[in-house]
C-alpha cells in the first residue's frame, strides 16, 4: 500500500526541489492564492529588507502606492534623502507587530503615546516613532508636531484606500515605555533621547503575542478597509545584536521562527493574508549562503532578485510588456519655470537700471 | 589720507544703488572721512561676467579683471572697501507666485509666526536644502571677494537683499512681464513670502559668519512693524527701489562716520 507521501507534488520532496536543482531555479512559492493587479494600490512596511520590495515593485510598473511623497520642491534626490517614498508613508522601519498596531491606533486616534518628543545630541527634536525620518531631526517641537499630525492623517488614508498591503516581519526584540507600552523602533538614546532604565525596558515578544498583534491589525484594518489584502513576509536579515543574554544567533533564530510561525498560524485562517517566502529563499541552505553580503546579515541584489522574480511570477500576472509608460508631465515644471524667469528678471532689472544714467 | 573707495559688485539688487546715486550730490570732497562708491557697470561688463574664476584645481579666485577695474579706476591712495550685493532672490523662486502644490514651513528662530494648517507642512531642513543649492552661486563669489579683501588688507561686507513688501496688489500691480501667464498669477501669501525671504537670509548670514565677511542687515526704517518692506521702497515685485538705496548707503555711511564724496562705474 502506498503511504499519502506518493500522491504529494513534487514540490513537497526536498531532494527533487531544493537539493538538485541550481540555487537560481530554487522556487518555493506555491499555491499563492491570490494576484496583485497591475492597478491595486500595494502599500509596503516593514523592517528594512520590505524597503527592497517597495523598491522593485516600483521599478517592475506596478502600482507602488505612496502617500508621502515629499513636495515637489525637492527633486527625487532630496526626497529620497528625507525618507519620502522609501515606504508608503514616511514611518521609517516597522520592526514589529505590536509597533504596527500601535502606528494604526495613533493613525486613527485610538492611541496617544505619553512620549512625544526627544532630543538628539545636536538639541535637534526627534520623533521617538520615526526617530531617523528627518536626516537632521527637526527644527522645533512645532515642526515635528505637524509634520507628525501631518504623516498620520497620511497613514489613516492610506489604510482606507490601498488594495494590498505588504508587511515584512522584522523582530520580536522590542524598546518600550514601562509607562504605556509604547514601542520605539530602536532604543531610547540611540537616535535620540536619553535611556533611562526607570522609563525604559527590553521586552521580547513570544510567538503568541505577535501572532495576537497581527490578529489585532487585521482587524483594525479590516474595520477600514474589509477589501484590502496583506502579503506577510519575514525579513531575512539576522539582528544586528540582541538584548537577550545570549548568543546573537540564537536569539535571531528565536525571533525568525517566531515570526515564521506567526505567519503561518494567521495565512492558514485568514483568506485575505498570504505569506510569501522571502525568508526562505535568502536564507535557504539550498543558496549555500550566496544571497547574503559579506557581513552575512544584508542580502545581496542577487538575493532580493530572486526574490522579486518569483513574487512577480506568482503573486502577479506580470507582463513586462505591460509595464506602463511613465506618465507624460501634465504641467510645467513650476520650479524650473521660476529660477528661469527669476534669474531673467534680475538680469534685467539690473541691465534697466545701469541704463537709466546714460 | 583721502577718504574711502566701496567697491560694490552683485547682482540685481545693486539696482537700487544704482538709481539712488545717479541724482545724489556729493557732500565733501576728498576728505579724510570721505568715501565714493565704484559700482559694477554690468551694462558695459555683461550679466554673465564671471566674478569668480577657476585659478586652477578648483580654486576660485576673484576674477583678475575686477582688480583690473579696480586699479584703473580707483585712486590708490583710497582705503578700499568691498561690498557685495550678490545674489538676494533665490526665495522668489519658491513664493513669489503661489506654488501648485500649497505649502508652508516653520520657521524654527521665528516660532510666534503661524503655519497654516490647511497647507502641507514640509520641514524647515527641506526648505533650506533646496534654497541652499540656488544660493551656492552667489556665494562662491562672496567668498572669492571676501579672500580678494583679506589678501589686498580690505574689508568686505554683504548688504542683505531687501524684505519682500507686503501688499499682494503692489506686487500684482508691479509685477514683471516674464512672471506674467495666460493664467491668472496668484501671487503666494505674504507671510509665506516673508518666511522664505528669512530662510534666504539666515543662510547668506550664516555664510557670511562662515567666511568672516560682515553682514549688514536691511535698516529698520526701510521695514514695517512686522519686517515687510515699505512699499514705498519697493521698485518692481522682486527689487527695492532708490529710496531703499539711499537708506542703505546712508546707514553703511554713518557706521562707518563717512561722508559721500560721489560714484562712477566700475
């Protein structure tokens, strides 16, 4: 009698799909349930390896949808240097679930953290929750309470509207208040702020806590948004260190398998949510290590390719030649059309002047 | 030892300069504490004239021409003084007219003056960065006539570009040909204007403190209560007028306990 291992695919036997085949034609990704259109509006947050998503979801045509995009004062350099565009709002890297939650609840009100401001070494104000997203920080408490205002009434409209939202698990590690469990995305006095252990703790989330986070966000979201999809993805990137006391690579397996796991259990009882296997091609032994750089924690433009072949061949029904031509500039450039005519003016204000004496 | 020679160079703003000493009436002549003004004739010189030149390996010098001038110009037994009055109009690019995309800033050293809620706030930092790149030009040349003065045992120093007048209609009214479209301008708020025009300052100050050249703020009897311009002073939507010239000049004078002893072109 044959046992049910012979009537699975051949993509369920290790040898036949992970071992044999060359690492580049490793595919992992099978039954995804559900396509992203060319047109839906893909959100992306996350830990920084969802930057490489955002970044080639852009490049390969699709619908990056990014609510902040920097005013066009700057060109695409500046907005870059500012964070505009990076993610789909201008949050900066959402490492974990709870913090994920927390950055919807103060989106929609529901949540005010006690923590509202730090500063850095230069005095500079800094937003504890995006404590990176200015280059220098900001110049007034002012100006980052608007900015912030600003960037949240950004984030609430951009979980009304999008179609799919696309989540890179990062970490269980976490910094937060003792006051009101607020989650800082690096620890008080890193990048701003000042420790203090009175304040301040170390909390590392369990498999069931991130896995009752995202529960709670789908929720949410589903309250605002009952059509919008998720992809869930788990960073592949090891920690840069750990708080726990213990070897670093122990606590990233903890922190990688509980994310693993997290996604699993939800994928398996939501419809709307989809896990795609970054982790496992970047990190999969089958690679021998080649999609990681030499300081074996950021995967390599080869890595984040594979990635990025496979997504489009499977979540999407992606047709290069479909990719859209870039909009034609509907107006003038306004900035380019005022330093000229500035400049002309001067010119000749200067020239009428020096002429009225002769 | 007879008086003071002010070499002034720069660009558009020179103008009202210009027109406020082609009807002035010099009052000494040669005196100890006398001081005449040699101005950049850009008729005669062009508006491209390269004020700063490449000596070789990137180092930019004042260009040898205007020492040139200078030498056959100025009688050298004058003490020189150097002015600039370059640049000054970067801010107009972003708020002379109302931007498509409505915006507004704080202004981190000015926290009583409000922000519009209803705008998008984008952050000081970015202001600065973009108008930081339109000033670049004109502040190469303050610090090739900055190192010119230190090296000939002058003194330099830079007249701030006058503050914008307040009065939408004044601008509307005064408003230059090449500003002008088939649409409707719709010139930016004069708060916003007046913001911008401090961003510019505070970098060209801050520049100046950099290099060591002296800045000299617009005098307070050209500005209103709040630091707008007087209209009376305003020439065209961008530039002051010879009124504003003849308040400069004065207060550079009576800090200096000169008196005017008349002009002639560079």
């Amino acid at each position: 009698m044959k046992s049910p291992y012979h009537s699975l695919p051949s993509y369920t036997r290790w040898s036949k799909v992970v071992a044999e085949p060359p690492y580049s034609h490793v595919d992992p990704v099978t039954n995804f349930p559900w396509k992203v259109e060319p047109e839906d509006k893909v959100a992306t947050a996350g830990s920084c390896f969802a930057q490489h998503i955002a970044r080639h979801l852009r490049q390969s045509g699709f619908n990056y949808y990014v609510v902040e995009d920097g005013h066009p004062i700057g060109d695409e350099a500046q907005k870059e240097h500012f964070n505009f565009g990076t993610y789909s709002a201008r949050y900066g890297n959402i490492y974990t679930p709870r913090q994920l939650v927390q950055l919807f609840e103060r989106a929609f009100g529901t949540f005010e953290p006690q923590e509202q401001v730090w500063t850095d070494k230069n005095g500079r104000f800094v937003d504890p929750f995006r404590p990176n997203i200015e280059p220098d920080g900001f110049s007034s408490e002012a100006e980052l309470f608007a900015d912030r205002r600003q960037h949240l009434a950004k984030v609430r409209h951009m979980f009304e509207t999008l179609n799919v939202f696309v989540f890179t698990l990062g970490l269980t590690e976490a910094w937060r208040s003792k006051a009101d469990g607020a989650i800082f995305p690096v620890c008080p006095g890193v990048a701003g702020g000042t420790y203090d252990s009175e304040k301040y703790e170390f909390y590392n989330f369990r498999a069931s806590e991130v896995i009752a986070d995202m529960e709670r966000f789908l929720e949410l979201l589903g309250q605002v948004n009952p059509s919008a999809r998720v992809i869930l993805t788990v960073s592949p990137v090891p920690l840069i260190a750990t708080a726990e006391d213990r070897h670093v690579l122990v606590s990233t397996t903890y922190s990688k398998s509980a994310l693993r796991v997290a996604c699993d259990e939800i994928e398996r009882s939501r419809e709307n949510v989809a896990y795609f296997p970054s982790y496992e091609i970047i990190t999969g032994a089958f690679n021998k290590g080649r999609y990681f750089a030499e300081d074996l924690r950021n995967a390599n433009e080869e890595g984040v390719s594979h990635v990025m072949r496979l997504f489009l061949q499977h979540a999407t029904d992606f047709d290069p030649a479909r990719i859209p031509a870039p909009k034609a500039i509907e107006e003038p450039n306004f900035i380019e059309q005022m330093m000229h005519v500035v400049q002309t003016t001067c010119e000749e204000e200067l020239i009428e002047a020096s002429l009225s004496d002769r | 030892m007879p008086g003071k020679a002010a070499i002034i160079l720069g660009n558009s703003h020179l103008s009202s300069v210009i027109l406020h000493l082609q009807d002035r009436p010099a009052e000494v002549y040669g005196s100890d504490d006398s001081i005449q003004y040699y101005v950049f004739d850009t008729v005669k010189h062009g508006a491209g004239f390269p004020f700063s030149i490449d000596s070789g390996g990137g180092r930019y010098i004042l260009n040898p021409a205007v020492l040139e001038m200078i030498k056959a110009k100025v009688p050298a037994d004058r003490e020189i003084l150097y002015i600039s009055m370059y640049g000054g109009n970067a801010h107009n690019v972003l708020t002379l007219k109302e931007h498509p995309r409505p915006f507004d800033f704080v202004v981190p050293w000015r926290q009583d003056l409000p922000i519009d809620n209803n705008r998008e706030l984008v952050s000081f930092a970015y202001i600065h960065r973009f108008l930081k790149k339109l000033t670049e030009a004109y502040e190469l040349n303050m610090t090739t006539l900055q190192n010119a003065a230190r090296e000939l045992g002058g003194h330099a120093f830079h007249f701030q570009s006058p503050p914008p007048v307040r009065d939408n209609a004044f601008i509307l009214h005064h408003l230059e040909d090449w500003f002008k479209s088939d649409q409707p301008v719709e010139v930016a708020a004069p708060l916003l204007r007046y913001k911008m025009w401090l961003a510019h300052s505070k970098i060209i100050a801050d520049y100046c403190s950099g290099i060591g050249m002296e800045f000299l703020e617009t005098p307070q009897s050209a500005k209103d209560r709040d630091g707008y311009l007087l209209e009376e002073h305003g020439r065209d939507s961008t530039h002051a007028g010879p009124s504003f010239g003849k308040i400069l000049l004065n207060q550079f004078e009576q800090r200096l306990g000169l008196r005017y002893d008349g002009w002639a072109w560079l």
